[in-house]
C-alpha cells in the first residue's frame, strides 16, 4: 500500500496547530504497520536550518500557474522512517507568514496543490491512495478529477480528504484564483466550487475526494447537522456513507511522563511521587503559592471562542472563589489576552498565565496540574485531553466531537471514567461540573487516584487509528482495481 499524505504543515518541521502533531506522526505509525506512507509539505522559510541540510533534491520542473511558468524543485529527506518530499519555490513559501495574508495565502497552497500534482510524474513514487488535509489541499482533488483526465495513472489514485476543521475553509475570490488556476467556468457552481459567491478550497476537497474523513466519529455525526455543519452540513448528508470518522491519536513516545525530556522529575501510574514534585515546580514557574493541597486546573489553547474561553470570562470569578489555582498557557484573541493578563493582576499567587507558545512549559503545566478544562464550543478531535490523561491530570470537557469520544465521565456508581463531561454550551453547567471535580478532589482522595489512574492507562496511542486507516486506504484502492478491471473488460 503506498500512500501520499499531503498536509501544510508537520512536526517536527513546521507546526502552528494540532494538524502538523498529526501528520507528523500517523505516517509513522503506518509505516510500522506495513505500509508506504510518504508526506509532502511546502518547504517553508521557517523550516530549522538542521533539517534543511538533510535535504537532497530529487526533482526539478515548470509548473504552469496561470500566465506564468514557475521554478520548482522537490527535496527529501528521511526520518523515523518516513520519507518527506517538500515542494521548493522561494517566491511562494518564503513569506513570513504561513496562513492569513489574504489572496496570497489562496495563491500560496493553489501553487502546492498544483506542484503537488505534476511531483508525481517527476519521482519513483506513484500512491494508490492521496491523503489529503484541509481546505489547504482540497484544490488538488479538483485538479485531478478534472485537468488531469488524460493521465491514466493520476486517474487510478483514489483520494482521502480528512476534516481538521470545518470552521476553516480558504474561500477566495473566484476569478483571481482562477485566473491561477484555469478550471472550467462550470465549475463555479453550488454543485462544485462556488460557496456563497467564493471559490471553497475545503468544498474542492469534499465534492471531488472519493472519501471524507473526519478526525472523530462524533464530529462525523455533527458536521452533518447545521449546528455544526458550517453551512455545508447539506454536501456532507448527501455524500452520505462516503464520510466517516477515525478519532486522532497521540505520540505517546513523545507524550510520556515516564521519560519527558521537558520535565525534572519523572512518573508513572504506579509511582506518582514525581508529579507531586512537578506540581510544586510549576507553580514556583508560574509565581503561585506553593500550596500542594490545592487542585491546579490548566488550560492550554488557542484564545477563540471555539475554544470556550467566553465561557470561563462568564464565571472566572466563581471559579476563583473556590479554592483553586488556575494556569492559563495560549495565544489568541486579543479580548481573551487581556482577560488573562487581567486574571493574573487581579489574583496573584492564584492565577498564573503565559501568553504565547512554549512547547517545554505545556508538557510541564500537564505535569504539574491537577485538572484539565476543556470546554470547546466544537471540537473536530482534540489532543489536548489526550495528552492531559497521559499526564494524570484529569479532563473537565464539553460533550462534542473528539472529546465525547476519547473522555469517559465519571460515574459515582459504578466507579467508571476518566474524567468529567457537561453537556450543554452554557457557563454555569461548566462550573457545576467544575465544582463538583474539585469537590471529589478535596473529600475522596483514593477516588481520585483511580480515576488518575484510569487515564493514565488508557491508550491514545495511533496504533488502532492506524489500522482503521489502512482498512480505509485497502478498501478505496480495492475498489479502484475493480473498477480498473470493469472498464477493460469492456472495452474487449
């Protein structure tokens, strides 16, 4: 089985959100399994100057965007035994940022879409399956299924399109990209490319893909509904059992409190003596009272309302009133970082925030805190939770997408679960949930441990998602051979 997965970014090349953790390590775990995963991601300007000089160049062709007949290369280097290809164009992917500069961000991955394309006839690769990655990608899928008929190789690939986030889609103006791209005017209907007046990279992948995949089974079930449908929440009804869910995983060589590079003090389920330390190391970092008795609850997130945080602005002081400490690590909107900074004034010694990424100081608040909350208004999957269980720190979530799959609320009863859920979207049903963890916390000591325990044991590892995957690539590419086979029979 050979596979092309295609992604705009990837660990530990490039990274600006769960996406690059994926693609980073899927591959590899496909790898182990049997089969031939290969990724391939812009060669970014940003890219550590250590993995530039391990690139070789294997490729070197014209690629026609629009009026213009541009230079690009392919570079490669191996690594955990994955081969990476990374398509070369200074002009293209030189630019200080990677997302978010308007029409040249839709120029930006047209280009990659395209070089993408004409890579396969100019390497000793040709995948039975392309695995493609959000909106950055989608526009491939419509290359082939419609400018590249004539290749009868291009033809037989069958094509995975995988949902990171539907909130986000690159829409652009039609005729400035098409200008670029040179798609038939037809195309620019409700039935293909068109969205409400834009070009839709994301629809490009969702109408053309012989599959969709979603990074939940949960959030399968919901991007078709119009809650959570984005307004395409129609397309993906009617692509009906085309669309599916396989719940995300995490490294869990990278993510493993036993032997984390980023910590001091190590730990395990059957020895917890090191996050005790790690607890009291984090808040001498983040300039709390030393306090060990009290629960730390963590936060670690993009500042979006996505994410819930207009949520905890609604009853950050009823959090604060009982006797918690809060850790808040991200970046994002401006009216979340001024709420943070403005929580850290208000509530010395309680409240400690960091604004910005740091990759040391996440595995270390996982380490040293005692809760996780996690109430996103959406969540395609989710790592985080994944990674706070593997840390013993429990998970307090909002039932949707990734986090109704992968958290087990906890059930006095029967002493089951790995955390705690609340349902609806609404501040005070959070809080409740909130008070009612720390509660047990505080009164059921040896409860809490096996609930610890419990989440530190499961296993998010890629392991089964892998296998679910390949059963996905070998069922496409099997369909694909037959189909190969009906089309010459009759033409005998």
């Amino acid at each position: 089985m050979k596979v092309l997965y295609v992604a705009s970014e990837c660990v530990p090349f490039i990274k600006t959100g769960g996406l690059a953790d994926v693609a980073g390590s899927l591959p590899v775990e496909l790898n182990r399994q049997g089969a031939d995963v290969r990724v391939v991601l812009p060669k970014y300007r940003h890219i550590d100057a250590y993995w530039r000089a391990r690139m070789e160049r294997v490729a070197e062709y014209a690629v026609l965007f629009g009026s213009r007949s541009m230079y690009c290369a392919i570079e490669t280097l191996t690594d955990q035994g994955v081969t990476y290809y990374f398509v070369d164009n200074e002009e293209m992917f030189g630019a200080d940022a990677i997302y978010g500069d308007g029409l040249q961000e839709g120029y930006r991955f047209a280009f990659f879409c395209r070089a993408v394309a004409e890579m396969c006839r100019h390497i000793d690769f040709y995948p039975d399956v392309l695995h493609l990655n959000d909106w950055q990608t989608g526009l491939l899928a419509a290359m082939l299924r419609t400018q590249y008929l004539e290749d009868a190789r291009l033809g037989r690939m069958r094509i995975v399109f995988s949902i990171h986030n539907l909130r986000y889609q690159g829409l652009f103006d039609w005729r400035a990209m098409n200008a670029k791209l040179g798609f038939d005017e037809r195309l620019f209907t409700p039935d293909y490319l068109e969205f409400y007046g834009a070009l839709s990279c994301m629809k490009a992948g969702l109408v053309f893909a012989d599959h969709i995949n979603t990074v939940s089974p949960t959030y399968a079930a919901e991007i078709r509904t119009a809650y959570y449908g984005e307004r395409l929440d129609g397309l993906l009804r009617a692509r009906g059992e085309a669309v599916s869910g396989i719940l995300n995983g995490i490294d869990r060589t990278v993510y493993d409190p036993a032997t984390d590079r980023f910590l001091e003090y190590h730990y395990g389920p059957d020895d917890m003596a090191g996050k005790a330390m790690q607890k009291t190391l984090l808040q001498r970092e983040m300039r709390l009272f030393e306090r060990p008795e009290v629960p730390v609850i963590a936060m670690i997130s993009r500042l979006t309302p996505q994410k819930g945080l207009d949520l905890v602005e609604r009853v950050l002081s009823d959090i604060l009133r009982m006797d918690v400490q809060l850790v808040l690590l991200g970046d994002g909107d401006r009216r979340f970082v001024d709420l943070l900074n403005w929580a850290a004034w208000r509530y010395p010694g309680q409240v400690g925030t960091y604004i910005g990424l740091n990759e040391g100081l996440a595995h270390r608040v996982y380490a040293g805190s005692d809760l996780f909350l996690m109430p996103s208004q959406f969540e395609p999957c989710g790592l985080s939770q994944m990674i706070a269980l593997r840390y013993g720190c429990v998970p307090v979530v909002r039932e949707t997408g990734g986090l109704k799959d992968s958290v087990l609320p906890y059930n006095k009863y029967t002493d089951e679960g790995t955390g705690f859920s609340f349902a609806n979207y609404n501040a005070h049903e959070m809080l409740f949930v909130l008070e009612r963890a720390v509660q047990y916390y505080y009164e059921d000591r040896p409860m809490w441990q096996r609930l610890v325990r419990r989440g530190m044991e499961a296993d998010f590892g890629w392991a089964a998602s892998a296998k679910q995957y390949l059963a996905l690539y070998t069922l496409l590419s099997g369909d694909a051979k037959k189909r190969g086979k009906k089309n010459r029979s009759s033409v005998e």
